[in-house]
C-alpha cells in the first residue's frame, strides 16, 4: 500500500438526498423519476473533473435496520419512507457508479457512516490523506490530521476547527457530546433538557463523558444535574449509538 495518497470517500446515500432535493422532478422518456440520478451524476463527475483523489469509494446504507435497532429498538422510527419518486432511483444510481467504474460498498447491518469510518480508519492509519465527502455531521467525529470532510454542495471543507465551530468541543470529543444532546433526528434519547451548547460547556468543564457520568452531583445547575442523574442509562445508550463502528471487515481492493 502506498503512502501519501488521496482517497475520497463518498457518503453514497447522502449525495442521493441532496441531489434529490436540489432538483426539480425530472423523469425519462419512459416516465422513469431520474432527477436524483441526474444530480448524484453531476456531484460524481464534477468530483472526478477535479482529479484530486488517487482512489475514491462510494457507500451506501442498506435497509433501514441496522446492528443498532437491537441496542435502541426506536432508533430512527420516526423517519418516515422515502419519497415515493426517489424509490426507484436507488437501483440505478447504484448502476451509474458502476458505469463510472468506481468502487461501492454497502454492508448489511450497518450504515455507510461504519463503513466510512473503518476505510478512513484503514487509509489513515496507512498514511493516506483522506477526504470525505459529506455534509453529515456524525462523520464529524472521524476528522483529525490526515482525515477532514467536505461539502458537496457548498464546497466548505471541515477541518477540526469548523468541528469545533458546529459542536463546541473538537473531534475527540463529538461523540461526549451527541451521547448527551441525543439527536431527535435519529432518535437517540440523550438526556432531554441538555442541548449541543449545555453538552459541550459539561464536557469542556469535566473533561470527558465518563468524568461527568461519575461526578455528575458535582454540577451546580439542579436541571443540569437531575437530567444527568435521571437519565445515566439512556446517556450510555446514546454513546453506543453515535459512536461508529471503524473495524469492520472491509475490501481494500479497489
């Protein structure tokens, strides 16, 4: 494996929803719904124009139960289907990064966040730069020297101190403080009354998630302190739902 390298890696399933999302309905001839294949195209072949990556990785999800689901049974069941034109364009999306001749990944029981984890883990660990391409603020947790994201969309490329800027604390910390906000997006319960800013001022002040689950009566805030108190067990589920999973069994040949 050579060093000092490129890889993108692409947040598959997130390209399909903004690519969705930033066009009008556009269909074939046929009727077939093709708006979101356009889009996630034009996002795949703008980034290979570039040429700035040596290797580049598209990751999907799968279906929409994960190894989670058994930890949280009502993690994301408040997210409903996907829109009923959008359906059909997953199979061809899957088709164009075939016919673009670029490497996708998918593994059943986890999301494209794990996946995306374990390679940037992999290339990272062998000298690799590497690039993720996505706006997700749960891949936050994986940035650090040789690891940064950027936005398709925007273009904005997030380093350590935009983490800092979205979530208060830096990379090594992200995970301390999404366990304590939870996310009603995803479901995950955090303690209610704690927020990304009241979960970050905790950790910067305790050091650690730990730190603070140990010395919570310490906090002189009594909300802060009895939504702590209260809600131990639903905290330490958050963590294990926000945290990703970077030592799956992955393919490297690509």
């Amino acid at each position: 494996m050579n060093e000092n390298k490129k890889i993108s890696l692409i947040d598959g399933s997130g390209f399909i929803f903004r690519a969705y999302y930033a066009l009008p309905p556009l269909s074939s001839k046929n009727g077939t719904p093709i708006g979101a294949v356009l889009g996630f195209c034009n996002m795949l072949f703008k980034l290979i124009q570039e040429k700035e990556s040596d290797k580049v990785i598209v990751v999907f999800d799968t279906a929409k139960k994960t190894f989670r689901n058994t930890i949280y049974e009502a993690y994301k069941a408040n997210r409903g289907a996907p829109p009923e034109d959008l359906i059909p364009q997953f199979d061809i999306i899957r088709e164009a990064v075939d016919a673009f001749e670029i490497t996708r990944v998918e593994l059943k029981g986890y999301e494209a966040d794990d996946l995306i984890a374990t390679y940037a883990n992999f290339f990272s660990s062998k000298n690799w730069e590497v690039e993720i391409i996505s706006s997700d603020k749960d891949l936050m947790q994986l940035v650090k020297k040789n690891i940064t994201m950027k936005d398709p969309i925007k273009g904005k490329v997030i380093k350590k101190d935009e983490v800092f800027e979205k979530f208060g604390v830096f990379p090594e910390k992200v995970i301390d403080v999404q366990s304590l906000a939870g996310d009603s997006v995803d479901n995950i319960p955090g303690a209610p009354g704690i927020g990304i800013k009241t979960a970050a001022l905790l950790v910067n002040e305790f050091g650690s998630l730990d730190e603070i689950l140990k010395n919570f009566y310490k906090i002189k805030q009594n909300k802060r302190r009895e939504a702590i108190e209260n809600n131990i067990e639903n905290i330490n589920i958050s963590k294990k739902l926000v945290e990703l999973k970077s030592n799956l069994e992955i393919d490297i040949n690509i």
